[in-house]
C-alpha cells in the first residue's frame, strides 16, 4: 500500500495527465461494431452474431461480474418476430492497475461477445434485413469513460443454407469460450462459521491432470459476487496427486442465499486461454461430489507430463528442507558445541568405533522423533483446523500477521540484536555428560530445541510447503530436515577424526548469521504484501500493523539491551522482561488487522466531519448565492483513483478541520451508474472521465480545476 501512495503521488499525475488530454475522444480507445458469423440469413435459422470490442493498449472493458466496475450491455432493436438471446461470455482475465492492485474482471485487446439471433420464419428471400442494438460498456486504463455505441449489421434473407463468414467465424472460433469439464468431479464444500468455498477437481481418469492443472495458474471468476474478486486464492493438491482443491474467499458484501458455486474455472495452457463452466451446489462440512460434467470439447485434461513436475517440484523441496536442516549446523547457537558433542560420543564410548557409531545413530534418533512430534503437532491442528479455517490459515489475515511478527524477531535475533537459546546450549552441555545411549538420544532431541530459535531461512519456503502437503508428504519433510540437521553428527560419530578439518569457530559464523538474517526480513516483507491485500479498505489498516511492527522491533530491543544476563543485576533483567513484554503485547494490539468493518470512519471519535451533499447545478447555485465556496467531487464507486483520492484528502484532520471551520459546501457528482446531467457537466469542462474535481470561490466567476491526482496540501490551498 505504502508503494502504491509513492507511485499515485510520483507517477500518477504525469499518465493521469496524459490520459484526460486524451479524454474529449476517449470512445475511440474501444471500437464497437457488429459482425455475424453468416454471410446471409436463412428463414428460422438460427445464428450467431457477436459485439467486436477492439481496446486499444492497456484499455480494458468488463465482463458479467465486473468487480470495481459494469458489464457490458446491449440494448436490442431489432424486426418484429426476432428474438436475441443473452451474451456469452467468453473467459475473463484479471484486471489489474498500473500498481499490480486487481481492479475487476475483464477484457483487453479484440474481444468478440456473442449472441444468438433466431429469425421468423417467414422472412421473404431477396431483401435485406437490419440488426441494431445499443452497445454500452465501461472502459478503463488510469481514468475509466463510460462507451457507448449504436452498431448494426445488414445481411440479405435466403432460403438457401447460409454461407460461414471466413474471418468472423475463425475469430469466434479463436474466442476462450468456457466448457463444462469433462472428466472431472466437481465439489464445493464451505464449513459452518467459513469465510472461503473449497472447490475440488477430482481426476476421473487421468491422474496426472490434477496437479498439471494446478501449475497452469488457475483462477475462479464468480458470476453472482459469492467469491471475493481481488483476493488471493490458493490451490493445492492431494490425494496421492488426482485432487486438486481451490480455496476461494467469500465475499462480505455478497447478500444471496450462497446455495450454489458458479463462475468460471480459467487457467492458461500452451498460450491459449481455456476455461470451465462451474455450476454445482455449495455443501456444508464433508463434500458430496457432484455428477461428471461432460462436454464434447475434450478441452478439460492439462498435459500429463506435468506430472512429473509436480514430482520434481516435491523432490526440490525435500532437499531444500534437507538443505535447511544442514544450515541450522552453521548457526552460532548449534555450530560450538559440534565437535564437543562429537568428543563426547568417543569420550563416552571409550573411542570403541561400535560403540561411537551407535551413539551418533542414538542422537539422529533423538532429532527424528523430535521432528517426527512436530510433524504430528502439525497435522494434528491442521486437521482440527479444517474446522476453523485453519486449512487455509495463509488466507487469515491473523495468522499472516502472527507469521510476520515471528519472522521479524528471528530476523532481528539474527541480525545480534539479542540472543536466545543460550542456557539450552549450556543445559545440552550438561546432559551430553550423560553415560549412555539415553544421554545420546536426550541430547538430539535437545539439539532440536537448540535449533529452533536459530531457524535457518532455508526451511521458511520448507515448512510452508509442508502446511498444504498431505500428511505423508508432511511428514516426509519434516524427516528430511531432521536428516539435514542430524548428517553431521552421524557422519563425524562414524568417522570422528574429521572433527579437526571443521572451521573454527569464530566472528565468521557471527557474520554468515546476520547476514542470513536478510532472507528472513524478505519474508516478513512477502508476508507484509499479503497482509496489505486482507486488511481493512483503508491505508490506515496497514500503517497501524506498520507501527505494531515497530514496537516489535522496539520490544526485541529493550529485550536485548536491558533483559539479557550479561552481569546485569535480576531486577534490572526483570525490568527488561516486563518492558519488553509490554512492547510486544502493544505491538501485537496495535498491529493486530483489523476487518473493514472494525475500521473508523472518517470524523470518528470527536474529529470534524465533511457531509457530502447530492451534486446538482441548482445545488451549487444556491452555495454560491449565499457567498459559500464549493468543493464538488465527480466519482464513481468504480473509479480506483477517486478512492485513493478520498483517502488521503479527507482522512486528513488538517482539511477535514479547514472544511468545518470555514463551512465548506462539498457536493458530490456520483457518476457510478451512468448520469445525463454529469456527463453534460463533465462534458461543458472539456472532460469526460473522473476523477474531476471543482472548487468554487466567492467572488470568482469560474471555478478551479484540479489536478486528477490529490494531496492534502493541493486541496487546502485551492480552498484557502
């Protein structure tokens, strides 16, 4: 959000700019006609016509649920006994402005939106026939422009079959028109207390098309609005590979009865768009799967050699966990007491090679099942949490936040702000001295805790795959970081006279630490993007999870500086604890996200308040009659940059402040459902897209444009 303000603030004016000169014939940046895929009608015949919509770059037009802004729509005026029907929507793409923030679901480029016509059959062969229909659309790049367009098509009536119109019909036929999916089994399940819908695509024959499906960036466009347009969605397999499972957020606003799932399943193969038909009732708790779709297009199956990257995929991750485990060696907590460990095997076992061998296999046990518990801990709450979302925690905007707080205090523990896990290293060294296998097994297991406040970034992307792998896939990974952090030890037991070949210990191992603590702050900054996508609609939701983090950051300090032993007196410590524990619960308080409907409005608790006024010309006439500046704000709910602009103008108390104590008349020009008398405004200022803004001042015959990009400062000095 915060890189979305600096590119409104630094690059929107100059392309806002560009566009509104532009703007008085904006129409022309998407063309409308109509074109029929026969060169002639036949009596009764039916036959296909579509709306060709040609966008000019980085123009875009809308599909049946838009998203931010309107469908297209045609009007019809056609001859008595015609009959249209409705449009057929071929597979939408996600639409998304010059930030990466998805904005609708849409079109670019050509777009042919087709339509069937049935004549009467008692059409007379020799004459000609005219089609006519309305065509209205929303057209946006920075700025969006209602289009409109009268377009007809003339075609000559005969009794003989109708000759294919060779460019239209190969357009028609190159248009991602979505098909049922055949050889699937189709589900939708959502649990009691769920904001998501998991939608699965269980495989009917070939196997391999499951996880080859979910490679091929699939997407869920819902016709009705029950899934939320611009939030993530995730995909997973299971099942040994033949399910593929969507997890699709439910949106707040949606107000039906959600008894059903339809949309359109799209996903891209082989630079062709591609799309599947989804209609099939949503179930509560355990789904019951739907009857086989079938469709004569044979379009459904993806390519099955995927599935052997699905495999290697899994394959990268083992050894990226196996590669994460061994790391955790190097770090500082762990990597000292290496060797002593190892002396400690050949010292226990009286340098008996059997008995120093059987000693580090006791050791390795003691990290496998300690890895084996924290893979049971896992599977255990991701299986009670199916219940309570827990399945698909990354789309739960608290644990995304807790996530990143964890990952910001390993970070800054890496980076030498404070240290922990240094009496468990001092407590390992006191159980190592153990005689026996016991002592051994103990001291892996123990090696384990020593470990984990030293997690190395390696396993972040491990133990992330983990949480959507199935169980045994889980486990598995959790094995192979086990083994990762075990090798060494199992190797140097074997052949323990390599201990006098490992680097010494010294600033080196200080240095390699920081400077993987940079990976760990990337996380923190990943999880960050996604926490900004799920926070409450406003820019101030993520400042304050911004200044949580920093009395994160503040607590591990204070923990660091005044909590760690060091020589410092108990009370002193104590006072650091209790200090950093404050920090850390306000931080975790203040940053916590918070839903939109937590959200404060604007003027809350004692602030002034700005009430917008319905816009009319007699409005503005009667403010200006009695000597009163006007401010007057030509919107559309589907207009982003007006949002943005009534962000950061009027959550400021500064211009909220300045509006009430000079009583300010604000008005407001709602051009969100098309509007004669705003467009005529607009039109009469030489303009023809919001945002436009206006301001009145006594004594001066013409008003003040604005610039289409606002500040606080630009606002306050038009009006001073």
């Amino acid at each position: 959000m915060i890189r979305r303000l600096f590119l409104h603030f630094i690059c929107l004016p100059a392309i806002a700019l560009l566009a509104l000169a532009a703007a008085p014939g904006a129409r022309a940046q998407v063309r409308a006609s109509l074109v029929s895929a026969d060169a002639s009608v036949q009596p009764g015949r039916a036959f296909t016509v579509a709306l060709k919509l040609e966008h000019q770059p980085h123009w875009h037009t809308y599909w049946i649920n838009a998203g931010t802004g309107y469908p297209t729509s045609l009007a019809w005026e056609l001859p008595e006994g015609w009959q249209a029907g409705d449009i057929r929507w071929p597979v939408p793409i996600v639409i998304k402005d010059h930030t990466g923030t998805v904005t609708g679901n849409g079109y670019e480029a050509i777009t042919l939106l087709p339509v069937t016509l049935t004549p009467p059959k008692d059409l007379k062969p020799g004459e000609t026939v005219t089609l006519r229909a309305k065509a209205d659309w929303l057209m946006c790049a920075d700025v969006c422009v209602p289009g409109d367009a009268t377009v007809t098509l003339t075609l000559p009536v005969s009794t003989a079959a109708p000759a294919p119109d060779a460019v239209v019909t190969a357009a028609l036929a190159a248009t991602p028109m979505p098909r049922a999916p055949d050889g699937w089994r189709v589900s939708a399940t959502r649990h009691t207390g769920e904001k998501t819908v998991a939608l699965a695509f269980a495989a009917e024959k070939n196997k391999a098309a499951a996880p080859a499906l979910a490679t091929l960036s699939p997407h869920f466009f819902s016709i009705d609005a029950l899934i939320q347009y611009d939030q993530p969605q995730t995909v997973m397999t299971g099942e040994a590979g033949a399910v593929v499972t969507f997890t699709l957020p439910v949106s707040d606003a949606y107000e039906g009865d959600g008894a059903r799932l339809a949309g359109v399943l799209a996903y891209d193969r082989d630079g062709a768009r591609h799309g599947f038909i989804i209609d099939v009732p949503i179930q509560n708790g355990a789904a019951a799967s739907s009857p086989p779709n079938r469709s004569d297009g044979g379009d459904a199956a993806a390519p099955a050699d995927a599935s052997a990257s699905a495999s290697a995929g899994f394959v990268g991750t083992l050894f990226l966990a196996f590669l994460g485990g061994l790391v955790l060696n190097l770090m500082p907590c762990v990597f000292p007491v290496l060797g002593i460990k190892i002396l400690g095997f050949v010292n226990q076992a009286g340098a008996d090679r059997r008995k120093v061998t059987l000693h580090g296999v006791a050791f390795t046990a003691g990290v496998l099942v300690s890895f084996w518990l924290l893979a049971g801990l896992l599977l255990v709450l991701r299986a009670g949490g199916q219940q309570l979302g827990w399945g698909f925690q990354l789309q739960s905007p608290s644990f995304v936040f807790c996530m990143a707080v964890f990952m910001l205090v390993f970070a800054l523990n890496m980076s030498g702000l404070f240290e922990v896990g240094l009496s468990a290293t001092g407590v390992g060294g006191q159980l190592q001295s153990k005689n026996g296998y016991t002592g051994s097994f103990f001291t892996g297991a123990l090696a384990v805790l020593v470990a984990t406040p030293c997690s190395a970034p390696f396993l972040a992307p491990a133990l992330g795959a983990a949480l959507a792998l199935s169980a045994g896939e889980s486990v598995l990974v959790f094995t192979a970081i086990a083994i990762g952090l075990s090798a060494p030890y199992l190797l140097l037991s074997i052949f323990p006279g390599a201990v006098k070949f490992l680097p010494r210990p010294g600033a080196w191992m200080e240095t390699f630490k920081q400077l993987m603590s940079f990976l760990l702050y990337a996380t923190v900054g990943a999880l960050l993007w996604v926490l900004a996508a799920q926070t409450a609609d406003s820019d101030y939701a993520l400042l304050w999870v911004l200044f949580g983090f920093v009395l994160v950051a503040m607590a591990a300090w204070v923990y660091g500086r005044f909590g760690q032993p060091y020589g410092r007196k108990p009370a002193r410590r104590a006072a650091g604890h209790a200090a950093a524990l404050v920090l850390l619960a306000g931080g975790v308080w203040l940053g916590w996200p918070k839903s939109p409907a937590d959200e404060p409005a604007a003027g809350a608790a004692g602030a002034p308040q700005v009430t917008w006024e319905k816009w009319t010309p007699d409005a503005v006439a009667a403010a200006r009659a009695a000597g009163k500046t006007v401010y007057v704000d030509f919107t559309a709910r589907w207009c982003a940059t007006c949002q943005t602009n009534k962000l950061l103008v009027f959550k400021s108390e500064e211009v909220l402040r300045h509006f009430n104590d000079n009583g300010i008349v604000t008005l407001k020009a709602d051009w969100t459902t098309r509007d004669p008398q705003i467009t005529a405004e607009l039109a009469k200022h030489n303009r023809a897209a919001v945002p436009f803004n206006l301001v009145y001042k006594p004594g001066q015959p013409e008003p003040l444009a604005l610039p289409e990009i606002l500040t606080p400062g630009i606002v306050l000095e038009a009006v001073r």
